[in-house]
C-alpha cells in the first residue's frame, strides 16, 4: 500500500512547483559537480575575507546538493521553499535523510537571505553555512551511493533481553 503524500508537498506538485522530471536521474553526479564548486569557492572566499559571498555561495552549495537529491527521486523544484518541503517528504519522514540536514539548508538559506538582502553577514555566520554545506554534501554523496540506506536502522538501538 502506497503511503499517502505530504499535504505540503502534494501542494507543491500542484501549483507546479515540484514536477516530476524523468531526466533527473542523468543530472545528478553534474548536481553534486557543482555543489562541490560551489563549496570549494565559498570555502576560498572566505579564506579571503569574502564572508558575504562565502555565505551566498556556500548556500548554494547545499542548494544543488539537495537537488541532487530530488533528481535522483526523479523530481525537479521551481522554488527553493518546495524543494525544502520535496526534502522533508522524499528524505526526512521516510527516515533515509537526518533532519538536521533539511534544517541546515533552512538555515543557510536565512544566511544566504539577510547577506544578499540586508547586507548582514559575519565570520561566523559564514563559517556556520560552509559547515552546514560540507556535511549535507557528504551525506547526499553516502544516500546517493547508497539509496537503500536507511537511518532508522542506523539509529534503532540494539535491543536487550529483558527478563521480569
């Protein structure tokens, strides 16, 4: 029995936003190319004192990442705020995705946000996104590798016999 659709993310769908996108699964690894770029650009520009850019590209860098993410479901995103929502549905509430991870790109996202909006960034808010983007990239790249994991079997403890 298929599970029912997250009233959300069923939204999304139709309003546009989300579509399905057969030729998602080719795009993927060039998804991942560029969120990798993006990181290592942002970890550079930073390097250099650029923290407002360093938190605009480091966003991105989560963004592609979870398109990567929503391709490999054979989905595509019109809109940032779906494609955290697709995230939450596809990923977090099957248990195959933390939701640290749809939190943090939340984060960089306000990040990303009030750098390019309000001209409000700092050192720390830019080293917090480029934290934020390494390790959402990474474990993309390990669901990526491997589909079929499941957090829910990492994360179950072990169970003990208990006698009364």
């Amino acid at each position: 029995m298929e599970r029912p659709l997250d009233p959300d993310f069923e939204s999304c769908i139709k309003s546009g936003k989300i579509r399905r996108f057969a030729a998602g699964a080719e795009l993927v690894a060039a998804e991942l190319e560029t969120a990798r770029q993006d990181f290592e650009e942002a970890t550079r520009t930073a390097a250099a004192g650029g923290f407002k850019w360093a938190t605009i590209q480091a966003y991105y860098a989560m963004f592609h990442t979870a398109r990567a993410l929503l391709y490999a479901e054979g989905f595509r995103e019109r809109s940032h705020r779906c494609l955290v929502i697709a995230l939450r549905a596809l990923y977090v509430q099957p248990r195959r995705l933390e939701l640290e991870f749809v939190e943090g790109m939340e984060a960089g996202k306000m990040l990303r946000e009030n750098a390019d909006y309000y001209s409000r960034f700092s050192d720390a808010g830019a080293h917090r996104a480029l934290d934020l983007a390494k390790r959402f990239l990474a474990r993309a790249r390990q669901l990526i590798d491997n589909p079929d994991d499941n957090i829910v079997a990492r994360d179950r403890p072990a169970r003990r016999n208990r006698r009364p």
